[in-house]
C-alpha cells in the first residue's frame, strides 16, 4: 500500500493512515484508525480462525514481521482466547445454530 522504489519519495504509513482518518466526515473516531490498532486486530482475529502454522506465516510475512513477533507481541493473551471461544460458543447454542 505505501510500497515506493526510492527512499526520498518514501512515504509513511502511519502518518499517511492518520491524516486520512482526520480528514474522513462523519468517522467519530479517527483516532481508533491506527495502524497498530488494525494490526492488532489482524492478529486477533488470526488466532481465532486457528489458523495453521505455513498460514499464519503468510499473514505474518504480509504485515512485515516475522511469526515470533505475531505471537509474541499481537496475539491475545490465551485467556482471553479462551473466553471468547466460549462465548462464541454460547451465542450459537443461544441462537440455535448448535444442538
């Protein structure tokens, strides 16, 4: 997305990513569009679908670091993990879509 073959014409995505969200109408919360926030929630929501190891490289390897720092730094804690499982799970039996 910010990709550039020359390091003066380099831009930052980051910066790039906030000036956009300021300038978006009617966004109530420009602020939460961070590209942190959207890695984190990239990472979470790979840990939830489980996804297998040659996977979760490809999504590393796409946000631009290596699998360590996925889990290490991204990753739910495993507790939290375990809650929203069972909560997902709750929901289904609530809704009727799980016997």
């Amino acid at each position: 997305m910010f990709a550039s073959r020359s390091e003066a014409s380099r831009l930052d995505g980051c910066q790039a990513m906030q000036v956009v969200s300021d300038k978006c109408p009617g966004l109530e919360n420009p602020d939460r569009v961070r590209t942190r926030l959207l890695r984190k929630h990239l990472a979470t929501t790979v840990q939830i679908l489980d996804m297998t190891g040659g996977e979760l490289k490809m999504v590393a390897d796409h946000m631009g670091h290596s699998v360590s720092m996925h889990t290490d730094v991204y990753r739910l804690q495993s507790s939290l993990l375990e809650k929203t499982e069972v909560a997902r799970a709750l929901m289904a039996l609530e809704s009727g879509h799980m016997s």
